[in-house]
C-alpha cells in the first residue's frame, strides 16, 4: 500500500509572515520526521517527493535558500527604515491631535 501523500508547497517558506526563521525551518524539519514516522509523502507542485532520497536533499536545500532569502529581504527592510530615519523622513499615518489642548 502507497504512504498517504501530502501537498507541501516549497514557495510559502519564503513568503511566509511572521515567525522567527530558526523557528520556520525547525517547523520544516519537524513536519518531515512527521511525515517520516506516520510513513506520509510530503509532494510538492514541482514534483518533489519526501520519500525519494535525491528528492529529500533537494527538498532541504530549498528550505535553506529560502530561509537565506527571507533573513535578507529583513536585513534589506532594516537598513532601509535605519536609513529613513536618518534622513528625517515621517512614516506611518498621521498623528489624530498634533497639539492636544493644555489644561487651563
């Protein structure tokens, strides 16, 4: 008998909000040794398979890239809002009361 299949898309890593990225591929990991004891492949929309070995390898180094990729799209974000603020530039929305009223 087949091991029940389950979609795993390798592109949500990346793109994922929140979460710390040691977090994200710890979860990775631990869907994996799921997968791995109740006998479940994980499939992907490109045609990775958990339970082809050469699949498997390439299956971490995605999540690797991505997590890469994610820990500099932040650092990107960082430097950028540091940069902002030295130059003086107003961000978020408005303030309701500029001035609010003095007690007299």
């Amino acid at each position: 008998m087949a091991a029940p299949a389950v979609g795993v898309s390798r592109r949500a890593s990346s793109h994922e909000e929140g979460g710390s990225l040691g977090l994200r591929q710890l979860d990775f990991a631990q869907l994996v040794k799921r997968a791995n004891d109740y006998g479940w492949r994980l499939l992907d929309c490109e045609g990775g398979d958990s339970s082809d070995p050469n699949q498997r390898i390439v299956m971490d180094v995605e999540n690797s890239v991505a997590a890469e990729e994610k820990r500099r799209i932040s650092l990107r974000t960082k430097e950028r809002l540091a940069r902002a603020r030295r130059e003086g530039k107003v961000r978020g929305r408005p303030r309701l009361i500029t001035n609010p009223p003095s007690a007299a």
